[in-house]
C-alpha cells in the first residue's frame, strides 16, 4: 500500500512538473541576437535563420520552422557604449538589447510560419514618427483569411545617454482564433523596427509563471523528496 502512495506522488510530482514545462514551451520568442556580431552595420538580413538555414551572414540558429521576407533586415541597438543606429531599448529589456529587426525597402515585410501557430501573437516595437501595422494571417505570405490586425502609433520617447530618437520599445499583441501561417509587419521603410517577435502569447516574452503554478511545481518537489527520503529509509 504505501508502495502504491509513494508511487502516485511521484507521478503527480512529474505530471505538476510536465505541466508547468509545457506551459512554457509552448510560447516562442525570437529575440534577434547573435544573428550577427555585435556592433553590426546593420545589412544582414535575417532569412532562413530561424528556419534551419542561414542568415545571409552564413550564422545560423535555433530552427523554429520561422523564415522571413527577403527585405527582413537586422538593426544594430544602441547600447550606452555602442552607437550603431539611431535605435535602442534604452535599457528596458536585458537580454535583448543589441538586435532587432527592420527593413529598407517596401511598405512591409513577412514572417512565414509553415507549422502554423494559434492562440496569440506579440512583440515590441519602437516608431518615431509614423503609424504602422502587423497582420495575422492564415496563409503563407499574407495570404488566406486575415486572422488579426494590431495598428502601431508611434511611440518613441526619451532615452538619455543611447544616443537613439527610435527608443525605447514597447509592447504590441492581439489573441485570436485559429491558427496562423504568417504575419506582415507594415510600415514605412527604415521608420520601424520590431524585438522580441512572440508566438503563442499576446504579451511579447516569456511567460512568468504565476505564484500558483510556482506552489504547484514546488508541491511536487515536494513529494519527489518525500518519496525519495522513504525510498532510502527502507533500502537502509
């Protein structure tokens, strides 16, 4: 009998566990850095990094199933040291501060996600003077059925000491219905740039977990070390 308790706690503790990582798994976020070194001219363009191939640099990343339009270029960031563009995050997002993605030519640029991905998408953005856009839709290449549209106002602000008009960067997401196969970042050229591209979530970045989930995952601890401790009591 106690051999059948001690054995149910540990599932539960593993499934409490598998289900917090699952949660988060299921949220990816695409933060641009190390595409390129760090300063970069900003004339990289992203490609099939994300995609099992390669920048046009020759770097590539972790495969997501996530390529990008041939005008997706990568835009250096402003550090308080560094001064590649006339961009930054003026400090407000550690991790991603050096990277972020841009284009020169157009009124757009796309994201196709072969495998498709639902629920939400999010990201932070940075605009100084002009409004833009970003498209949800159903098919490759903006195609399909257009799933969710989230207008972008400019929002530039003030960040001394980074030497950058575009900063800081702020947050933009749209939940929505069905599942989704690429977006269209619209605007106009070299007048927005984007960081932080989240799917699965309309917050851009990954989820913190809640104080519950927190309880839940330590529970589980919890009864793995029980387990474990009457495990040895009796092999003792």
């Amino acid at each position: 009998m106690n051999m059948r308790k001690t054995g149910l706690w540990t599932s539960l503790a593993a499934g409490t566990l598998l289900t917090a990582a699952s949660a988060a798994q299921a949220v990816v976020v695409l933060d641009f850095e190390n595409i390129a070194p760090y300063p970069n001219n900003n004339s990289v363009f992203v490609q099939d990094y994300y995609n099992g191939g390669t920048s046009s640099l020759g770097t590539s990343g972790t495969d997501y199933g996530v390529s990008f339009g041939s005008n997706a270029l990568l835009v250096c960031l402003n550090s308080t040291s560094v001064f590649c563009s006339n961009a930054s995050h003026g400090g407000t997002d550690p991790g991603s501060e050096q990277s972020g993605l841009f284009f020169l030519s157009g009124t757009e640029t796309y994201m196709n996600v072969a495998a498709g991905f639902d629920t939400g998408f999010s990201f932070n953005y940075v605009s100084l003077s002009y409004s833009g856009s970003v498209q949800v839709y159903d098919g490759l290449d903006g195609t399909g059925n257009l799933l969710a549209t989230i207008n972008l106002s400019p929002n530039a602000g003030s960040c001394p000491g980074y030497g950058a008009q575009f900063c800081p960067f702020g947050p933009a997401g749209v939940s929505f219905a069905g599942v989704a196969r690429s977006v269209a970042f619209g605007g106009v050229a070299n007048q927005i740039a984007f960081d932080d591209i989240t799917f699965g979530s309309a917050t851009p970045g990954l989820p913190v977990p809640e104080p519950e989930t927190y309880a839940m995952m330590l529970a589980g601890l919890g009864f793995v070390g029980a387990a474990a401790r009457r495990r040895q009591r009796r092999a003792a």
